[in-house]
C-alpha cells in the first residue's frame, strides 16, 4: 500500500502535478499575507496554467533529444509526447472557460503574466544559465498574481521581504536541481546555471542564498512578530532544501530530491489550516 501512494506520488511529481498544487498552496499562502480573498476560478487557472507551463518546458526538451532522455522525467514525456500535448490542450481549453469568471483585475493581472512566458519561451534557448532565475520569477509571478491584483494598499516592508524570500527560495530549489541533474544535462547537451559556473560555485550560491533567507527572515521577526509563523514556513521550507545537499547520496538515488524539493511548497498549507 504504501508503495503504491509512493509511485503514485512521484508519477505525480514526473507529470509536474505537484508542482501546480504547491502554486496554488502558495497563493493562498500569499493571500493570507495581503488580506485578500482569492476565488477557487482563480486558483484553478493558477493551478492549469503552471502545470502547462511545466510541461511544454520538458516536452520542448524532450523533443530536442535525438536518442533516449537520461532522465525518468524526460523518457516519460518523450514517450507519452501526443497524450501530454492533448491534455495540454483540454488544460489550456479548461483556463480559457475560467477566464470569464475572474475578476477584472486578476484577469488583467493574468494577461501581463501570459505574455511575459510567451517572451520567456521565445527567448529560452538564450536564456542558458539564466533560465533557473527566470523560472523562479515566472513562479513566484504566477503565485503573487492573484493576491497582488486584489491588494490595493502599498505593500508594508514584512510583505514586501517575505515576497522576496519566497523568490529566492523558488530560485533555491531550482539551483539545486541544476546541481544534482549537472551530469544528465550535459549528457543531454542541456544547459543550466550548474553546468555554465559549476558544481562549486552553484554550491556556494544557494547556500549563501539560504543563509541570507534566515537571517532577513529572523530580521522580520524581531521587527514584528506578526509574521512569525509565515517566516518559520519558509525557515523549514529553506531547511529542507539545505537537507537535500547535505545527504546528496540518498536524495540523488530514485531522484528523491526532486520529489521532496517540489513538496517543500506544500508546507505553507500547515500555516494555511491551522493558523
């Protein structure tokens, strides 16, 4: 039984599922911190639109590959390439329906956001080892598009910082992957921040990236505690992801790091039902 939860959960995690839920949890998480509400058309959208976007970035990839993918997650979207770009497309007809329900603000909000990934896709391939930063500012822009279309009022610093820290922890978790994945992708001929500085100074960079989130979050903190619950989300979020690298072969083995790297986006739910 619980190897089969197991394999379901990473077939999740192949297919880019939870990733959409963790967005979504995000936004949430967000909307908590700006005081606004957030309808379920909204986060059905959210949720659709960064599961495609997730998965044209792997298809695109693995079309590019002229012989089998060194990754599970690429083999599985090289041989289920046609199912994937038709569910791409029910998805896609799926966000259009939701768009007449949306409010005009987040509507406005989600065609800014639309075109700035048609411009990340265009420019992909000279994006190199810039695309882990881009990705992590189109997530975190998915995240926040809702809440902050609703929000009216200037943001306060705490909102402001915690924002910040959530982008870097997306950047984070991205780092890492490029980090443990550096091997594959240059077998793929697949370029990315670890592969253009190297193992080393990709290294130092995330570490030093969640050393700079705790001490800003502790900074927050002391400066009004009314965040203190959200910056310990993120202080665990950033734990585990610092977890990861220093058990490298364990988490390197059946891609465990990609599974637990992705789930750290679901912890703000604890915050989100128990606050």
């Amino acid at each position: 039984m619980i190897r089969k939860i197991i394999h379901g959960y990473v077939l999740l995690n192949i297919l880019s599922l939870d990733v959409a839920f963790g967005a979504v949890v995000s936004s949430l998480f967000f909307a908590i911190a700006l005081d606004v509400h957030l309808r379920i058309n909204s986060l059905v959208a959210l949720g659709l639109t960064v599961w495609m976007i997730y998965t044209v970035d792997h298809l695109l990839d693995a079309r590019k590959l002229k012989r089998e993918a060194s990754t599970e997650r690429h083999r599985f979207h090289q041989n289920h390439f046609k199912t994937l770009v038709f569910m791409l497309t029910l998805a896609g007809l799926v966000v259009i329906s939701q768009l007449f329900f949306i409010r005009t603000p987040v509507l406005i909000g989600g065609l800014v956001l639309s075109w700035v990934i048609v411009i990340y896709f265009l420019t992909l391939k000279k994006l190199k080892y810039l695309k882990e930063l881009a990705g992590a500012i189109l997530y975190t822009g998915g995240v926040l598009v809702a809440p902050l279309s609703l929000y009216h009022d200037s943001l306060t610093t705490p909102q402001a910082i915690l924002i910040c820290q959530f982008l870097i922890t997306a950047l984070i978790n991205l780092l890492i992957f490029s980090w443990f994945d550096m091997e594959k992708d240059i077998q793929d001929r697949r370029e990315s921040f670890a592969t253009y500085y190297g193992v080393d100074f990709t290294y130092k960079t995330f570490m030093f990236l969640v050393l700079l989130n705790t001490v800003v979050g502790i900074y927050v903190v002391l400066q009004n505690d009314e965040y203190l619950w959200m910056e310990v989300c993120l202080l665990v979020m950033n734990s585990v992801l610092a977890a990861l690298v220093f058990e490298k072969k364990y988490f390197d083995m059946y891609d465990r790091y990609r599974v637990l790297g992705d789930a750290i986006f679901f912890i703000p739910l604890v915050y989100i039902l128990f606050r």
